[in-house]
C-alpha cells in the first residue's frame, strides 16, 4: 500500500476522487480545505509563519550596534 499527497485544483477532480474512494479504491486519510482566493492563502500562510517565527525568536536579542559586513570575507569559502 502506498501513500500519496496531492492537491486537487478543481472540483471535478475532486468528484472523481470521491468516486473512487466509494468504490473502495482509494481512502482519503485527510481533506484539508483551502480559501479559494491564493491572495487569502497567502496572506494567511504569511501571518501564520511570522507569528510562529515571533513566537521562537521572542527571547532572542541580538546586538548588532558594530557589526560590519565583510563581503569579502563572506565568500571566502577556504
């Protein structure tokens, strides 16, 4: 048995996977729905990532008052 992960772009699609899955198929293990407009996708796949992100790094203070940018330096790979 093999477990796949795809994403279904239209409803038809989707239909044609609900089929199968009646006939004993396939199984759906786990149907997570999207907002239909990528633009609220992202933006909540964004504010979801920052949070987290905030979430981790909160207690992280880093001074960086005096710090130079060697590029040089920083492409020497020797």
């Amino acid at each position: 048995m093999e477990t796949v992960v795809i994403q279904v772009n239209n409803h038809t699609a989707f239909s044609l996977l609900e089929n199968l899955e009646a006939l004993n198929v396939i199984k759906v293990l786990r149907n997570i729905t999207h907002p239909r407009s990528e633009k609220v996708k992202e933006h909540v796949d964004r504010a979801a990532r920052l949070s987290e992100i905030q979430a981790i790094t909160k207690d992280i203070h880093v001074d960086l008052t005096n710090f130079k940018f060697n590029r040089d330096e920083a492409n020497n790979y020797d």
